[in-house]
C-alpha cells in the first residue's frame, strides 16, 4: 500500500481531508445511476422542482425504500434546473463537522465553475469554525445563479453540530441557495419557523407511495403485464411502498404467476422479509427490536398496551422515535395510537413465531384483557380468539351486547367472522348465544334455535345470583329473531308469546347501563324487528305494519342501516298484502334506495322490498314487471330462508304461473316450500292454502278448492272469501252470499277482500238473474279498487265480468268508473278478460283448439288464410300469449273455452 499523500501512475490529484490526508470520496459526490426498471414519476418531479425554485430548503423524508433518493437522482438528472447542482450522499461517518463541510465545500467546488477566495477545507474533524459558514454564507450572494445542494441520507449524520451549521447557513445565505434533504428522519432544524415562514416544501412517505398507474408502469418495466385487478391489489397490499414493489416484481417475475402471487400474503412477505429485517429491524438497538416484535401481534399500538405487552415503561417515547425516524411505524392522527406497515408487521409476527413460539398466545391473551379494559371490545374479541381463549372472547361479546347485535351487520361481521372457527364444544352459555347469533345472521334459524336451546339450559343451570341482565337479554331478543312462535306454541298464541318476549327484553334492557344502550342503538331496532316479524308470521298485518313503521323509526344511527333497510322491505311487503299498494312501493323503493345509496353488498341485502314492489306490479296487473322483480328478490339470501319470505315469493310465482295457465308449474312452484319446525304459521300456512285452492279453481275442481280451503282457519276473511269463490262457481249462490256475509264482518278487512266481496256478489247476482244488483255492486267494487289500481280482481274475476262491462246500450257501469281498468301506463290495455274476443276471434280459437291449421280453420269459416292469421294475431294479443297452445290454455282458465 502506497504511503498516505502519495500518488499511484496515472491518478489524477485529489482533494484529501487536512487533518489525515484521506482523500474524499467521489462516489459520495457522485449522483446515483438510474436503474434500468426506474419509473420517473412526473408529479413527483414536478413538486420537487416547484419546491426547490420557491424556496430554500426542500425536504424528501419517509422510511427505508420510499424513493426519496431516486427521486432527487431523477430531478437531478431532469435537465430542467435552476442551476448547478452539488450532490452530496452521507453516511454514519460524516456526523464530525469537520468531515461533513469538507464534502460540502468539494461538492460545491465540482458544482460551481469557482468558489470565492478564502474558503479553505476545515482544519480538524471535531469543528469548524464560524469563519467558514460565514464565508460560505457570503459567497452564495454573489451567485450568478442559483445552486442547489443535495445532501442525500442526513438521517446518518448524529448530534446537533452538523444541523446547527446548517441553521446557520440558510439563515444567511444569499436567495440563490437551495437545499434538498432526504432521509428517513427530519433534521435538527426548525422546520415549524420555515413553515410559517413559507420557507418549506416537504415531500413525505405518503406522497412518495406509488399510485396503481405508477405500479403498472413499473410491473411492465419488469417485463410484466398483470391485469388492473392485479395491479391494485399489489398496491394495496405494498401500501405503494417502492422498493416493497420491486421486490415483488422479481418476486413474480420469478414465479411466472402474477395473479396467484398477489392473492398470497406469505410470498410477498417472503420478497420483502430480507430488505426489512435488514434495513429497518436490524438498524434498531435490541430492546427496542423486542418492542417491534412483541408488538406485531397488534393491527395497531397503543403506548400502555405495548408496555403491559413488554414489561417496560418508555414505550411511548420509543415508539414516537420510531415514528419520527419513520421506521415504518406512523401515528394514527388524532390519537395516542401507532400502526405499522402490514407488511412490515407480518415480518415481525413471522420473525416472533420463529424466535418464540409460545409467547404468542400469551401475548394475544395479555391484549385482550387489556383491549376490553380499554373498551375496544371488538379488537379485545379477536386476540382472545388468536389466544383460543373463546369462553373469555364470547363472554366480552355478550355482556357488551355485541353478539345480540350480531344479525344487525355490518359492524358486527368482524365479530361472526372470529367466531366462525369457535370450536363447538366450548362449554357455557355465552358462547352457545354467540354461536346462535352468528347462525342467525347466515339465515340459519334451525341451527340459531339448537344453540338457544343450549344456552337456556346453560341458563337454567347457574345458581345465584344468576346470569346478568346482557346474558338474559341477548337470549330473549335472539329467540324473538329467531323464533317468532315460541318454539312450538301454537298459532292461536304465537303474537302472545312474542309479545310477552319482547317486553321481556325490554324490561332487561331498562336494567342495563344506559351508556351500554347507546353504544348499541341496534338493540331496540332489532327488538322491534322481532315482534313486527312475529305479527307479519302471524297474518296480522295491522299490527305487522305498526311494528314496522316503530322499528324504523328507531333506526336513526349508522349501525342500523341494515335493519332500516330491512324493515322497510317487510313494512312494504305487509301494506302490500293488505291492499295499500301505493304506500307498500313508496317503501319499499326507500329500502332499495337506502342499499343503492350505502352500497349494501348482495349478501346483506333483504328481498323483502324487492317482493313487495313484485307484488303490487302484479296486483297493478303488470306480470312482466312482477316477474322481473320476483327474480331480483330471489337472489337475495333471505328471501329462501325466512319463513314470510319463502312463502310469498313462491306463492306470487304460483299465480304468475297460473295467469299462464301453466297448473303444474303453478303446483310445482308452492310445492318446494319446506315445512317449518314449528310449523307454517297462521299467515303463510293460511296463504299457501288459498294458493292452492285458487288453483284447483283455476282447473275447476271445485271440491279440490275446498278441500284445500279446509287446511286454514276459516274464520280470518281471505278463507271466506275464497270459499265463496268456489261455491259460487259450483253455482251455489246461497251459500257464496252466507259467507260472504260472514266475510264482510270480520276485523281487519283488506283491499282485496273488500274487492273480492263485492266482486263475488255481483257474479252471484248474475248467476240469480238480478243484473241491476250485479250492476251495483260491480261498480262498487271498481271505485273500492281505483285508489291503489288494484286490477287484480278484476282479470281473474271470469269471463261474466267481460259482459258486464261491455254491456250493449250503456247498461254496465259509467266508463268513467271502469276507464282507469283498462288504461295502463304504457298505453296497453289490461291482459286478460278485460279485452274481450270478438265472435269471429273466438271461432278462430276453437279451431286452434281443435288442432286445426290456419287453412282448414278458413276453409271451415268461410274466411280468407290472411283474415284467420290476422283474428288469431288479435287472440294472441288479447291473452297475451305468443303460441297456439298458451292461448289455448289461457282462454281455458279464464273459460273462454
């Protein structure tokens, strides 16, 4: 080795520290080679470059691999500059002033075409004199234009002689100083005097993150072309952090399958473990490196809760060192509360198992408890789970009426989604009444009223004092979710004993803290959500309806979305069945619009609203919107598992069916229904029951309808009615009007009941010769229908309303009391009876029936082929069907034929 101050062959002469004759470094004065994958990032560029030109000190800071120094690399390299630019890259050796401004003054040396005389290298390492900044100071005054000193990795440079100098500096150099610092951390300087001064352009970890554009760019850079959905989940994941997502692009690069690699946490922790162990971990003294690890057991840190988790007492203030030294720990804003970059944190958790692998249940065990002391009761949930110490987690979730909120979604689906892997044989009452919640909210009420069964007997088994109020009321409201008749009572006191539950919880509920309450405003929501159901599972629709406009009244917070939009649906769906169709679209459109407007995903959303709004387009008469809307409910999850649900849609799709006159397929339809564990209930047993008396008419089995009929209680106003239909078409009009009478008297008479009275007594007055009375009671019928539009009655009434309508001389009704029948939105008229055939049509019909081609059937009339093709046209037109054999089977259940 040459001695010190000598010169090999060939070396050109070098600047060399005084005090040692070392020479300086031109690698540390050298701006960095672009690599071949750079992505320059034009907002970036341009923010740093409007920074520097406004200003005199720019700061690029955040943590290890954000860029910072291939950004200024870039802008550097940019060709759109102010002016020279002296580049300066530190490292652990350059905290002594006397180092640090000799690379300062070299840099400026090369940068500058001539420094002022008088500025001379420091003469020892340990200070430089005030003569020296000074001088520097001077000397940038007399700048033809500006310069711009990069000093790249000051975070390196320790203790405050190097930040002070510079304090000095660009508090008197001349306005064409510019200065650029990068680091992980902020420097010694008075950064909040340069922001109120306007001195301050900073550019942080946040704006340095990669967009998914910039991602995309990048990935193509390594010869990659994943799609968007790829490129934003690589992303997300990264958090844009720059070299997380080179790393990552080897990485996939590597294993050809860029689609699989961004759906696994594991290989993206794998590409990036090494670089963070090293740069980040590894650069922290030991204790605090436990700190970290002992801590990734936690989405986010808490001061007090990392102490309890170290056994230490200065966690807040290493933890805000490491937030300043962006060690990828940032603050929550707002909050005493830190979190670490997720992919950093399963880096710590992978390094925790390894090193100590039976200190993690413990840790999740020390943070639960001290997470529900806290009252994060959710976050104090899921460590217990991950301590599988469920009896503990269940327990926390029921007596902070968290589990009793659990069918209320969407805030409680982190709470289903830990205990979904709850072992079965946790013993106890609580973590029976979490696994009925859970089954409740996945529309599993079979399996909701088994762990209710076990969690009473649980219940009945504890001594004095007894289970607190939380435990009794989360048992009660779940049971009136899940089980509105009372696991098995009969239908004559089913309402009683929903009624008696729900004040039952109510009373618990006045025994709660209040505080607890308002925490949870799902509670009484959900409360009245129950009974309501239980009155609508019972066919008391006024009641029904009541319930349901008091639960949504009380979904006024955010946490009851759901069940607002939930209630509206149900509350439509009973105004709907009771005739008030306008007021049943009016909500049920609200509920949609509530999940359209919050973006509700399919899995929460109720067909409750969609089934009303299909049934009041086919009361309106309008099938093909029925049938639309029919489909729309079905593909809501609750639609096939509650009870009302079920059996409305397959009753709706049963008379879709049969306006068809598709019998079987109308059969078929009711038939899937599955039976109840505590039977059908009075409102859809009763309704399914008249379905299939409807059609059994519709066939003219008169007998069948009856027996049908019989499958019911007869009291209730709809068996009535339908048995007079069936024995008015056996033409025994006695007996239709003695029911008929019974039907008008009873309480809570619907839309369609008042209608179907009227109706029915003016067939029977046709039938009896007595048309003045058919007459009037037809016309009393079509003013009781106008309000709502209600056509129903009216197309499946029979061919005997054709002629009373169409009376010769003006002998039916006024056509003002009939116009709006007839008239639709659309401009068609009523499918069905309303548009009678002509003498001619039905002739065509009959052959058609016969089988006969369009020849014979003109040959057999005396009619042109063209005349027969156009009558049939009109047939088809009339019924609404497009085929032979639909228009005959239509014209047979409306008996036509």
């Amino acid at each position: 080795m040459p001695p010190t101050g000598l010169l090999l062959p060939g070396d050109a002469p070098r600047t060399r520290l005084a005090w040692s004759g070392d020479p300086l470094l031109d690698a540390k004065l050298s701006v960095p080679v672009a690599l071949r994958t750079h992505v320059p990032r034009k907002r970036l560029l341009d923010r740093l470059g409007e920074g520097v030109a406004s200003g005199p000190l720019t700061l690029l800071t955040g943590p290890a691999g954000t860029g910072k120094t291939t950004l200024a690399a870039s802008w550097t390299r940019s060709g759109a500059l102010p002016g020279p630019v002296a580049w300066l890259t530190l490292d652990a050796h350059d905290g002594a002033p006397g180092v640090f401004w000799s690379y300062v003054v070299e840099a400026l040396r090369r940068a500058l075409p001539r420094l002022p005389e008088g500025i001379r290298m420091p003469g020892c390492p340990g200070s430089v004199g005030a003569s020296l900044l000074t001088r520097l100071a001077a000397a940038t005054e007399q700048l033809p234009e500006p310069v711009v000193l990069v000093l790249d990795g000051f975070e390196k440079v320790a203790g405050r002689r190097v930040p002070a100098g510079l304090e000095f500096l660009l508090a008197h150099a001349g306005p064409r100083l510019r200065l650029v610092v990068a680091g992980r951390a902020d420097p010694l300087l008075p950064l909040h005097r340069y922001r109120a001064e306007d001195r301050l352009t900073e550019i942080r970890g946040a704006d340095l993150a990669f967009t998914p554009h910039e991602t995309a760019v990048l990935l193509r850079r390594h010869d990659l072309a994943p799609g968007d959905e790829v490129v934003r989940a690589l992303t997300q994941h990264t958090e844009g952090w720059a070299a997380g997502l080179r790393l990552c692009a080897l990485a996939m690069r590597r294993t050809g399958d860029p689609t699989g690699f961004t759906r696994s946490f594991t290989t993206s922790e794998q590409a990036v473990s090494d670089y963070l162990l090293t740069e980040v971990l590894d650069a922290q003294p030991p204790a605090d490196r436990e700190l970290l690890l002992r801590t990734s057991v936690l989405d986010r840190v808490h001061p007090d809760l990392a102490n309890v988790l170290t056994g230490r007492r200065d966690a807040e203030a290493v933890l805000a060192r490491l937030a300043r030294e962006n060690a990828f720990v940032e603050p929550v804003p707002g909050t005493a509360w830190c979190r670490v970059h997720p992919l950093f944190a399963q880096v710590l958790r992978t390094r925790l198992r390894m090193r100590h692998p039976g200190l993690v249940p413990r840790l999740h065990a020390r943070a639960a408890h001290w997470l529900a002391d806290a009252g994060h009761t959710t976050e104090a949930i899921e460590h217990a789970a991950e301590a599988g110490n469920w009896a503990y987690g269940a327990s926390e979730a029921v007596h902070r009426l968290l589990a009793a909120a659990i069918p209320a979604g969407p805030r409680a689906d982190r709470i289903e989604q830990t205990f979904s892997s709850m072992p079965g044989t946790v013993p106890g009452a609580e973590p029976a009444l979490v696994a009925a919640a859970c089954r409740l909210a996945q529309h599993d009420r079979a399996g909701c009223r088994r762990h209710l069964d076990g969690a009473g007997e649980h219940l009945r088994l504890r001594q004095q004092p007894g289970p607190e109020p939380a435990v009794l009321l989360t048992h009660a409201l779940l049971r009136l979710l899940c089980d509105p008749h009372g696991g098995g009572t009969s239908p004559d006191t089913a309402e009683e004993t929903a009624e008696e539950t729900a004040a039952a919880a109510a009373e618990l509920m006045r025994m709660l803290p209040a505080e607890r309450l308002r925490e949870r405003p799902e509670i009484e929501a959900l409360r009245l959500q129950g009974l309501a159901r239980a009155y609508l599972v019972g066919g008391r629709l006024a009641e029904a309806r009541r319930a349901f406009a008091g639960a949504v009244d009380a979904c006024a917070a955010d946490e009851t979305l759901l069940i607002r939009h939930a209630c509206l649906g149900a509350l439509a769906l009973a105004e709907s069945a009771g005739g008030a169709l306008a007021s049943a679209e009016d909500h049920a459109l609200r509920s949609l619009t509530i999940a359209d407007q919050h973006g509700v995903v399919p899995e929460h959303r109720s067909g409750a609203g969609y089934l009303a709004l299909a049934t009041v387009a086919f009361e309106q008469g309008d099938d093909e919107a029925a049938g639309r809307r029919l489909d729309e409910a079905a593909a809501c999850p609750d639609t096939a598992a509650d009870l009302v649900l079920s059996a409305e849609s397959r009753i709706l799709r049963s008379r879709l069916e049969l306006t068809r006159g598709r019998w079987e397929a109308a059969l078929a339809a009711l038939a899937p229904l599955p039976r109840q564990p505590d039977g059908d209930g009075p409102g859809p047993g009763r309704r399914l029951a008249l379905a299939r008396a409807g059609i059994a008419l519709a066939r003219g089995d008169h007998q069948a309808a009856v027996a049908a009929l019989h499958d019911t209680d007869g009291d209730g106003p709809a068996p009535l009615v339908a048995l007079a239909r069936a024995h008015t078409a056996a033409g025994r009009t006695d007996r239709a009007r003695r029911l008929l009478a019974r039907a008008s008297r009873s309480p809570g008479l619907g839309l369609a009941d008042r209608v179907g009275i009227q109706l029915l007594g003016a067939h029977a007055a046709v039938l009896d010769g007595h048309p003045e009375t058919a007459r009037r009671l037809l016309g009393q019928a079509l003013d009781t229908a106008r309000p709502e539009r209600l056509r129903r009655p009216f197309v499946e009434a029979g061919p005997w309303l054709r002629h009373l309508l169409n009376e010769p001389d003006g002998a039916g009704p006024a056509p003002s009391a009939s116009a709006w029948l007839t008239a639709r939105a659309d401009g068609a008229g009523l499918p069905g009876v309303l548009q009678p055939l002509s003498s001619r049509e039905r002739d065509v019909l009959v052959g058609v029936q016969q089988m006969m081609s369009a020849d014979e059937i003109a040959a057999e009339l005396n009619l042109s082929v063209n005349t027969v093709k156009t009558h049939l046209k009109s047939v088809y037109r009339k019924l609404c069907v497009t085929r032979r054999r639909d228009a005959v089977e239509r014209a047979r259940a409306l008996h036509i034929l």
